[in-house]
C-alpha cells in the first residue's frame, strides 16, 4: 500500500507543479484582465442576483432549481472536506503561509469561476426535471466535441462522486473515532455502513430532494462552523496579529517551516484551496446549470460568490481556529485531527462533539452534491435506467470503502484526478472565454440601461451551440416551451 500511495502522490506533485499551476495561473491572470477584475468589481452584484426570483412553469412550479439553491448544491461539495480536513492538511504540510496561497488562488481563480459557470449556463439543455449542464456539454456544444466531454465526464465521474465521496466518507469515519476516543477495528466500518445508507436515501430521491437537503443542512452548519470559530478567535484575539504574521511571513519562505521550501508552501496552498473553492476545476458550473435564471451571467457571479464563501470565510476561519492555539506544528498529522485538536484545547472536550456533529453534516451533503456532479455527467453519457442505478449503487459503495481506506492513499490519488480534470477544463474555458466576455458585455449594458437583465439567443447570434434560451417568454417564466433542438 505505501508503495502506491508513493506512485500516487509522486505522479500528482509532477502534474501539478509543471502543468496544472501555471496554467490555473495565467489563465486566472488573463481571466482577470479581459473581464476587468470582474470577481471584485461586481461583488455586490452577486449577492444581487443571489435573491433573485426564479421564473416559473405556466402551473405556477418552478421551472428548475432556484439560484440559492444551485449556490447551495455547489456549497454542500465545496464546504466539507476541503474547508476543515484540508485546511488541516495544509497546515500540517506546507505551514501557516499555505494559507496566504489559499486566499491568493481564490481571488484569481474567482475569473475562472465566473468564465466555467457563465458558459455552464449559457450551453445548458432541458430534462425531465429542469436543466442540466456543465463542462461536459459546453465542450459539445461550445467546441463541438462530444468526445471531449465524454472524457471530460468520465474523470468528472471519477473524481467527485468517487474519489472526493470517499475523502468525504473517510473525514467523518476519522472524525466520530477521533471524538469516542476508542480503538475498536470495526468501528469504520460500521460508520460507513451508517452514512451509505443515509446517503442512499437522497440520492434515490433525485436532484430536488439533493436540493432540499442542501438548501436545509449547508448554510445551517456553515453559519454554526462560524460562529464556533469566532468564539475561538475572539478567546484568542491577541494572537490575531502573531497570526497574519505568521501567514505573510511564512508564505514568502521569510521564516523557514518544516514541512518544506517555497515551492511546498505554495503547491500546498494552491492544491488544498482548489480542492476546496473548486475555481476553476469544472465541478460547480454542473450545479450552476441546474439554476433557472434569466441571464447566464447571473450563475457567473453566484458560484464566484461560492469559492468567496468557501475559502475567505470558512477556511479562514478553520486555520484561524489552528493557529490562535498555536499549536506545535513540527510533526503534524494532516486531516482533520489537527482541527479537531485545536478546537478542544479551545473550548475544551464538549466542542469535539459539536464539531463531530458539523463535520458529519457538511461531509455528509458534500457526498449529495458530489453524487449529482457525477449524475449530471451520466446523463450526458447515455440515458440509460441501468446505467443510473449502477452508477447509485457504486457510489453507495465507494461511500463505504472510503470510510474505511487509507487517507493518505485517497488523497494523493484525489489530487492527481483533479489535476487531469482541471487541466481539460482550464483549456476548454479559455478557448471559450470570448462567449462569455460577449455575455458579460451584454449583462453590463442592461444594467446600465436600467433592466434586470435577461438574455435570449438572438442578442448574440453569433454564438452556436445553445438549446435554451429560446425567447424572453420562455427565460422569464410568462411561458414554457417543449425542449428545442440545439441551435447550429
């Protein structure tokens, strides 16, 4: 087993360090540049459209998923692993200044967002329950490869519901043995026999029941997390400054930290902060695309406002939580025993169940929103029953084993996947940023004109590729149309 794990994390450092990071990197540069340093200049615009009303059927129900709770679906897989146990992970390998690259990443990779989820929108299709989309179909419609986005969706497959569903599964086996404080061989197991059959419940429930849950749990538990790590920060308010210091100095490889160089410092904080906003990677537009809205650029800025949720307050406050303890760094174990540590020597034994209880539930829907990237990719693939109902069963599974694997193992193979499908995403973003430079274009010049805007295929027709979209009857809700062919 050490020797995979060692090919795995080997294999993964090489990816990243030559291929991934630079161009997550400039293409976040050229992201940021072409559209104005949109991720900052239309902040409260995105906590606009955040509330916006969504357009109904004719019978009065919603035509899709809301865009709370598209921002939701998202939240539930980037809030939970990566936020606490990454965090952790972070800290323990690449030291304080992992952090200062964690928030760098986030502010550039904010660009990405708004890019990958504007185009998940724009080349969205209707189902049976709404609409669906993602990378894999702008790759079809937007560059005309289906077979891209049949890879595309594969490692999409293999990476959310499988690999970062079993980190998810292995953070909460970890955490609940960690808080009983017992060493019994079957314990993981029984945990995970417990959470797969939770898990089961909703996702045999489909995307509505995946979005109820959500909507319900994350923001719930996110706001319960905070206010935790608040206290904490107030008890320990003078350490404050010891602590940025700690963050800015180290991140520049001023002071020296175990764990490594500059090149681990940053590669850590890049790695860790991407796992968990996901800017950039092409998992969140497959939840954007599920949103009603009468403008693609209206998800845009709801899934950045996402990765801005995710790290500048969560993960800020989770390695705020670690280091006012200030803990003894040399020596420690990455995952979520850190945390878990630093908020008892906090609070004291009582708050290890509290955070147990949080952890368990934002892992737990980070599971719900990784298994409807996987669905969404399915259905991209074939429409066949069987195909669906194996894919559930097999994710119930990974759910299980994931509890009871080796952590390090799924990490370092998790970051590797993600590295390949970050990659064909990055590329694909950039070669289609111009559709959605065009629609960011067209969303300012309503705004300015005074309109809450709505987009309809005919403003642009120069873009190819979509099928929704149709008129403005059909976008705002006055009217609902039958699924349309893809216009060529």
């Amino acid at each position: 087993m050490d020797f995979f794990n060692e090919i795995a994390r080997l294999g993964s450092d090489e990816l990243w360090s030559w291929i991934v990071v630079p161009v997550l990197i400039g293409l976040g540069v050229y992201f940021t540049a072409r559209t104005g340093v949109v991720q900052v200049r239309w902040i409260p615009e995105m906590f606009r459209t955040l509330k916006d009303k969504t357009p109904t059927n004719e019978d009065g129900t919603p035509q899709s998923t809301s865009a709370f709770q598209a921002f939701t679906i998202s939240a539930a897989s980037r809030v939970g692993v990566g936020t606490i146990a990454g965090v952790g992970t972070a800290i323990a390998i690449g030291g304080p200044g992992a952090v200062f690259w964690m928030w760098a990443m986030a502010l550039l990779g904010g660009a990405a967002s708004f890019v990958e989820s504007t185009l998940g929108q724009v080349y969205k299709v209707r189902d049976h329950v709404g609409f669906r989309g993602g990378p894999a179909y702008y790759m079809m419609y937007g560059l005309r490869s289906r077979g891209l986005g049949v890879v595309f969706a594969v490692i999409m497959i293999a990476t959310f519901p499988f690999a970062f569903s079993s980190l998810q599964a292995n953070t909460i086996s970890a955490t609940v043995t960690n808080s009983l404080h017992v060493d019994l061989p079957w314990l993981p197991a029984v945990i995970g026999i417990v959470v797969a059959i939770l898990a089961s419940l909703v996702i045999f429930g489909g995307v509505r029941r995946i979005a109820t849950v959500s909507q319900s749990v994350v923001p719930l538990m996110a706001l319960l997390y905070l206010l935790v790590g608040l206290v904490v920060v107030a008890l320990n308010i003078t350490h404050l400054p010891e602590v940025f210091g700690m963050i800015f100095s180290q991140a520049f490889g001023f002071t020296s930290f175990a764990g490594g160089g500059l090149g681990v410092i940053i590669m850590t904080g890049i790695k860790r902060g991407m796992f968990s906003n996901e800017a950039g990677l092409g998992s969140a537009p497959n939840a954007g695309a599920t949103a009603a809205v009468t403008h693609p650029v209206k998800q845009g800025l709801v899934q950045t406002l996402g990765v801005y949720f995710d790290t500048f307050l969560v993960c800020t406050v989770t390695a705020f939580i670690i280091l006012v303890a200030n803990p003894n760094l040399e020596g420690a174990q990455p995952g979520i025993a850190l945390t878990q540590q630093a908020m008892v020597d906090n609070l004291g034994s009582w708050s290890n169940i509290l955070l147990t209880v949080i952890i368990f539930l934002l892992a737990f829907t980070s599971i719900l929103g990784n298994y409807y990237y996987g669905e969404a990719n399915i259905e991209f693939i074939t429409s066949s029953a069987r195909v669906l109902l194996s894919y559930r069963v097999l994710v119930i599974v990974a759910v299980f084993v994931g509890s009871i694997a080796s952590a390090d193992l799924i990490w370092n193979l998790a970051d590797g996947i993600m590295g390949i499908m970050a990659l064909i995403n990055l590329v694909s973003i950039a070669l289609l940023s111009g559709v959605a430079f065009k629609l960011m274009k067209d969303y300012a010049d309503q705004r300015r004109a005074g309109l809450d805007p709505v987009f309809t295929r005919d403003r642009l027709p120069e873009i190819r590729g979509i099928s929704c979209w149709q008129d403005e009857a059909s976008v705002t809700g006055t009217i609902t149309l039958p699924k349309t062919p893809v216009r060529d």
